[in-house]
C-alpha cells in the first residue's frame, strides 16, 4: 500500500512536465540535476547531522504562452524567460542516528517529497533576473526519506537510523518563492558581482534574506544581451562566493506543518517556534565550468544553526546541466 502511494504521488508530480515537452519547446531546454550530501563536506564529511541528503531533478524550457499555472509565476520583461518543472526530496537528521528515542533539543528527523514550477525572467536593460517558483507536495512519512536513507545506507554499509519513527508527521507543501538578482559590478572575463534579495512565503518555509554573489574569473554576464562586450570565448571557468542573511519566520520541517499546528497533533516530535534560530547565514564557494550544452558546479555550503544550541553545519552540492 505504501508502495502504491509512493508511485501515485511520484506520478502527479511529474504528469505537468512530461504534458508540456509536446507543446513546442525551443533549443534552450535543458535537464539539470543536483545532489547535496554531507557526504561531500569538505574536510568533515558523511556526518549525517541535520540536513543530510537532498536531491532535485529539473527540466528547463522556453514557451510562449502562459496557461495555468504558468500564469501566476512571475514575468518582468520579454527579454528571455525560462520555465521548469522540477522534482525535489530532501531529508534531515538529529545528531546522532543511532538511538531509536526521541533527542530532545537536537533537530527532528524530517523528510519532504515536492515538485516545483518556476519562471526565470530575464530584464536585459535592467540587468535583472527575477525567479519566482512554487512548491507543492508533502512532509513527512509519505515523503519516503526513511526508506531512501535506510536503502542507501544499506547499499554503501553505512549506520542503519534508528529514529526515524519519531519524524515531523505528515503534512501539506505549497509554497511561493521570490529570488531576484541585481548586476552590481561587471569586469568583462574578470569579475562579475550581483545583489541577491529572496523571500519565502506558505506551508513549508516562511523568510526572506539579502546577499551578495562575486563570481571571478573567465565568466559572460547572463545579465546582459549579448553583444560585443560579452565573452567571445564559449567556455567559462570562475569561482563563486554567495553569502546571505535570511530572517526566518517558520520552518515546517523543524516546527512540523501547517495541518499539524492547527490541529495540535502530537504525532512526531517537533521544535517549539521558541527554539528556532530567526536570523541565520548561509554561504556557499565553489567552482563553476561552463561550455555550449554543458555545466557543472561544486559547491561547498555552509550555514550557521538553525534551532537554538545547535551547531552550525556543512554539506557539498554537486550540480550538472545538459542540453537536450
């Protein structure tokens, strides 16, 4: 039966993507996929403390029109918008993963399984990229992360975890999410800096946060209609450093979601609103190669505790696009 409930939902998930590759999609379409794992932490590594595992499957495109629910994503300019559907699970750990009781005061076990939609549009004269995206899905057991953990785990002979029975119970996702991003300063070849603001806002993650990106190195401005002041050569290699601020208001998978706050379930085990860190800093350095029809970037992230006695955590991200 759970089975059946993980291909149902799998399968609605992906029903608007595969429905939209037979509307006419041009030649910017392309396949990007992204896995984060502490596993990739460099120098600590496979800690399996907090965030432990994310993986996100997207399909970018370009259309003309704006049907439902395109329509309510947001456009800023005719200059370039780009369109995705997108697939995403993550999951979440306390410190130690090998006591079956509840570890109070450290973070829940956790798990979400959602899709996602989003535009990218592009205001050339600007030099503006704005990034709206919504989430719907779930939280909790029917987001399958105990059995994703529990099967790689036994597949790489890791610890098996014993605590997820006390996970963030089940509940809803539908989010809306805003990024927008600023040219601030542009070194052709050299340096490229921009300002990032982002907000927030439903069932699953409320916040919103400032920062800044310093990219340098051989690098185009995407902000920037192409033109002789670009970069003539077709390959790019930079390295990036992306800090942020963000003010957090609510956080589903640490204070359990929306359903289960309203009706005081007592399901799981959840942190007090008291208890979670409302300002935190996330930073992320790396190294981004790019050529026609191909990118990949290594990234290390970095961010400070999220609930109260804590501690600050590290993972890897590893992301590949390709042109299809």
């Amino acid at each position: 039966m759970k089975f059946k409930m993980f291909l149902i939902i799998i399968f609605s998930l992906v029903l608007f993507p595969v429905a939209l590759k037979a509307q006419g999609l041009d030649e910017s379409s392309y396949l990007s996929l992204m896995s984060e794992n502490d596993l990739y932490s460099f120098p600590a590594g496979n800690t399996d403390r907090y965030y432990t595992n994310g993986l996100q499957l997207d399909f970018f495109f370009s259309k003309d029109n704006f049907q439902f629910p395109s329509n309510l994503l947001l456009k800023i300019s005719d200059d370039k918008n780009v369109f995705g559907w997108g697939l995403a699970q993550y999951m979440f750990t306390p410190s130690r993963i090998d006591i079956t009781t509840v570890q109070y005061d450290d973070r829940p076990y956790a798990g979400a399984l959602f899709g996602i939609h989003s535009l990218s549009s592009y205001d050339y004269f600007r030099k503006i990229k704005l990034t709206s995206e919504i989430y719907f899905g779930v939280i909790g057991p029917i987001s399958f992360a105990e059995e994703a953990q529990t099967t790689v785990h036994k597949i790489i002979h890791s610890p098996h975890p014993e605590g997820w029975k006390n996970q963030v119970p089940n509940d809803a996702v539908l989010n809306y999410n805003i990024r927008m991003e600023k040219e601030i300063v542009y070194l052709p070849e050299k340096l490229f800096i921009t300002g990032n603001l982002e907000t927030f806002s439903g069932t699953l993650y409320d916040a919103m946060g400032a920062g800044f990106s310093v990219r340098l190195g051989k690098i185009k401005n995407y902000l920037a209609k192409k033109d002789g002041t670009n970069l003539k050569s077709k390959s790019q290699l930079y390295v990036i450093l992306k800090p942020t601020v963000r003010i957090i208001y609510f956080n589903a998978l640490l204070q359990g979601g929306l359903i289960t706050n309203i009706s005081g379930s007592h399901k799981g085990y959840t942190l007090d609103k008291d208890q979670v860190e409302r300002i935190n800093v996330f930073t992320e350095a790396g190294l981004t190669y790019e050529r026609p029809g191909f990118r990949i970037s290594l990234l290390q992230k970095m961010r400070s505790a999220p609930f109260k006695g804590g501690n600050a955590l590290e993972y890897g991200s590893v992301m590949i696009e390709v042109k299809i």
